[in-house]
C-alpha cells in the first residue's frame, strides 16, 4: 500500500491536490473534513455537533475522528493505498493511525506538507468563501483556523519529519506546478 498524509494549512491546497493524486494513483481519499461536511448535510447527530466546533474552526474531538477513520479503513482493506487529508491534526491523531495501520502491517510511506503562507492562505479562503459559501471560510474563522493549525496541528510535522517521513513541498504557483512537485516525492518511494 502507499499511504499518504497530505499535510498544511487551511487553504494550502490539501483537497486541491488529493483529487489529482487520486487520479494518478488511485488511492482512496480520506478527508475528515469532507467526511463530517457530509454527516453534516445528512443531519447526523454527530454532523450537527461537530458544526458548531467547525463554525468556530476549533478541532472536532480526537476520539471522533479517529473513530472515523478507523471506519473507512476497515471498510477500504483491499484499496492501493490511503491518502489522508486533513488528518492527523493532533499528535494524538498522528499515534493513533500508527497503531490502526499496524493492525492491518501497514504504515504511513510518506507525509507531503504544503508550504503556504498566512497572507496567501486568508486569500484564497476569503474567495472560496465568496464562490462557494462554505460556512467556515470568513475572515473571523479562518484567522482562527490557522491559530488552531499553528498551536495544535504544526506539531504534526515534528512527529513525521521524526520518522524521516516529511517531505515540504512549496504550495505557491499553479496547480498543477505543484502537483509536478508532490508526484516527484511519491515517485520515489513508489
Ligand atoms: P478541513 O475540511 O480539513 O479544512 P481545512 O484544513 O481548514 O482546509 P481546507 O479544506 O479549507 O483547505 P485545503 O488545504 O483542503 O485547500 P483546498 O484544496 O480546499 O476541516 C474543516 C474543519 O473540520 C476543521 O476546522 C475542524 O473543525 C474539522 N476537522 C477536520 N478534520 C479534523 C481532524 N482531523 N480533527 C479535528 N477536527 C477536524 O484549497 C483552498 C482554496 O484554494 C480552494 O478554493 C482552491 O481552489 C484554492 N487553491 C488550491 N490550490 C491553489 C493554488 N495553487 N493557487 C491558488 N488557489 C489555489
Ligand atoms: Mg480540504
């Protein structure tokens, strides 16, 4: 299996860049972000609880998401390969994805960080914000999002750069300059 963690900021690019890894190398796409945006428009329980944590831009709790994915990978045993996005955000996360992947002798091969900075960042999630009306993306959210991703996501790269598995790829320029960029780093421990 080749299991990615796409690592970075809000708006750096994470979903942008999963579909066309996706389409390259047919992994199945994790995005918990995606997954309680989903539970969210079913009005699941557990959707309706995490929108008020997600307005805020604060992180839904750990045991939640990680029981998410412990879900999806149970359900995708056969799959190429996982990229997860937008998970971990916590080291706490990051351990425990050790652990279900261990269960399956799987293991992360490689973690890409996208390097984007705060300005370009606020930018792009203010013009989303306006095309798409994504409730998070407001300027008072998403100063909080990257507050949250500073204080309790960056750690995350410590962990990995750690284990000799972060590779930083700089998220400015075109999408598909970049994308050149990220596939060169799967390629070599493809
Ligand atoms: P999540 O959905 O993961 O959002 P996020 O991390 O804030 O990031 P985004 O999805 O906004 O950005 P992205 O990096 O995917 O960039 P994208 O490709 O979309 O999480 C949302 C919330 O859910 C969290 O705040 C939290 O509450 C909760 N949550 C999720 N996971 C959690 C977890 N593990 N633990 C706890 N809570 C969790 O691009 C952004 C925009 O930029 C797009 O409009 C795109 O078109 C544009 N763009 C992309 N690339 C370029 C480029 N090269 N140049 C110009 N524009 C570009
Ligand atoms: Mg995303």
């Amino acid at each position: 299996m080749l299991n990615l963690v796409l690592f970075g900021p809000p708006g750096s690019g994470k979903g942008t860049q999963s579909e066309k890894i996706i389409e390259k190398y047919g992994l199945v796409h994790l995005s918990t972000g995606d997954i309680l945006r989903g539970e969210l428009a079913n009005k699941t329980e557990l959707g309706l609880k995490a929108k008020e944590i997600m307005d805020k831009g604060e992180l839904v709790s750990d045991e939640i998401v990680i029981g998410m994915i412990r879900n999806k990978i149970k359900a995708n045993k056969d799959a190429n390969g996982f990229i997860f996005d937008g998970f971990p955000r916590t080291v706490a996360q990051a351990e425990a994805l050790d652990n279900l992947l261990d269960e399956y002798n799987e293991e992360i091969t490689l973690m890409i960080s996208l390097e984007v900075e705060r300005e370009e960042l606020v930018k792009r999630l203010l013009k989303r914000g306006e095309e798409t009306g994504r409730a998070d993306d407001n300027l008072e959210t998403i100063e909080n999002r990257i507050s949250v991703y500073e204080k309790q996501t960056s750690p995350v790269k410590e962990y990995y750069k750690s284990q000799g598995k972060a590779h930083l790829v700089d998220g400015i320029g075109s999408i598909d300059e970049i994308f050149d960029k990220v596939a060169d780093q799967i390629e070599m421990v493809k």
